[in-house]
C-alpha cells in the first residue's frame, strides 16, 4: 500500500472503533479516535516486518483487534486499575485498553526483544506511560516487583487455558481477575482448567461472551478470581508446564 493511500486510509480506523465502541457501550475519552489512527497507522508500517499480525486494512483491525481488546472494558472495572497484559505481542489487549481508559497504570508483557521495542516505540509514538518488559512469564512472575501485585491479568495468546492460568495467575493479587480471551467453543476447554485454577488459587467467576461490531464474531472473556496466593512453586518451568499441565 502507498504511504498516502495508507495514511488516508488510516482516518478510517479511529472513527469505525468510535462507532463500534459506542455500539459495546463505551464512551471514549477525547482524542481516542485520533490515537487509534495512529495504532493502526504504526502497526502498518511495522507489523509486517515483524509479523506481528496477519490482518491488514482498516476496518479488519479496528474490528478483529481494536474492538475486540475493548470488550474487555465490559467484563471487569478497568478504570485505575493496574493491569499486566502478558504475551502483548502487538499490543493486545492491552494497548487498545490503555487509550479508551487512560487512568489504568499497563504493563505490557513480552518474551521476544523486537516485539517489546515495537511495544515501546508504540507508546512512545502514542504518548501513553507504560512498562514494557522483556522476560518470559514464568521467569517474570517470580520477581518480587511483579508478583501477586496486579489487579487485572489479560492474555491473548494461543494457549490452552490451564497452561495461560499458571503464566498469568501468578501475577494477580488476592482479589483481583486473570481475563483470558478465547472462543465460544470453549466449554471442554474451561472444564480441563478447573483443577489448574483450584491449584493457583482461583475460580471461574464468569464468561462473559460479546459480539464484534459489524461482525458475526462471538468471542467470550473468561473471567477467573483469585482467591488465595499462589503456591511459591508456581509458575514452573514452561517445558514442565507443557509436559504436564495441571
């Protein structure tokens, strides 16, 4: 794509999120539009390079990405709350959150050292304050200024939900939520993960299923409650959590 034909297009994406999010009921802080516009504008230029993402054009990354990161607003009270988002790959969920709700405090959580430049050369390009890390979950949970502080834990990533509550899980504080994103077809997939949530001491609380504005999307946001602290032996090393998940 030409960069005029890009930057023009780019007008487009702020203005479908702030359609689309007054259809999830959300009402975006002023300049939100114009901050999406330059997300999209940013990860065009940069995510192909990186392979960051395979969708492309305007409106599909204000729906499949935009949109569906600010659903999550629906499920849980974001407002001032401190908020991990571990495997942020290009920002999702936590990016899109941090612009519709600028008094959350973000981190932004990534294992690859050119996705986390990415990450902090988007919120310097987007003027938002937040810390980007470069560490492996369950290597980062187990530092000190990270662990069990957080009142919201979000996740993305293409993991089995058992697997995604002991890398997330352990950064939560005792009454805070780990909101995983999955799909609506994820009912075995839930019912493995009890066990894992019980041994990282938490509960399902809710699924909260949502449709994608101007798509026949359904995702659902599993919504799990600490409960307790997590044993100190948790998260173990990743090959053992693969091998065995609890």
């Amino acid at each position: 794509m030409e960069k005029r034909n890009l930057i023009i297009e780019c007008g487009n994406s702020g203005a479908f999120v702030a359609r689309g999010a007054d259809e999830l009921g959300l009402t975006l802080p002023h300049g939100a539009p114009e901050a999406f516009d330059a997300y999209y504008l940013f990860l065009e230029e940069c995510g192909e390079t990186l392979n960051l993402t395979s969708v492309t054009g305007a409106q599909d990354v204000a729906r499949l990405h935009f949109l569906d990161s600010l659903a999550l607003l629906k499920a849980a009270p974001f407002s001032g709350a401190r908020v991990i988002d571990v495997g942020s790959g290009a920002g999702f969920p936590g990016v899109p959150i941090k612009i519709a709700e600028p008094s959350v405090d973000l981190t932004l959580l990534d294992a690859t050292g050119k996705r986390v430049k990415f990450l902090s050369d988007l919120c310097m390009t987007l003027s938002l304050d937040v810390a980007c890390i470069c560490a492996r979950a369950e290597e980062a949970a187990y530092k000190q200024e990270l662990r069990g502080i957080f009142d919201i834990a979000v996740s993305r990533a293409v993991a089995r939900l058992n697997i995604l509550c002991e890398l997330c899980l352990p950064f939560v504080r005792v009454g805070g939520v780990f909101i995983a994103m999955k799909g609506v077809d994820s009912a075995e997939e839930l019912a493995q993960s009890r066990s894992a949530a019980d041994s990282l001491g938490a509960k399902l609380e809710d699924c909260f299923d949502y449709s994608i504005p101007d798509t026949d999307i359904t995702h659902r946001a599993v919504v799990l409650r600490k409960t307790s602290v997590t044993p100190e032996k948790y998260p173990r090393r990743f090959a053992r959590i693969k091998k065995a998940p609890l």
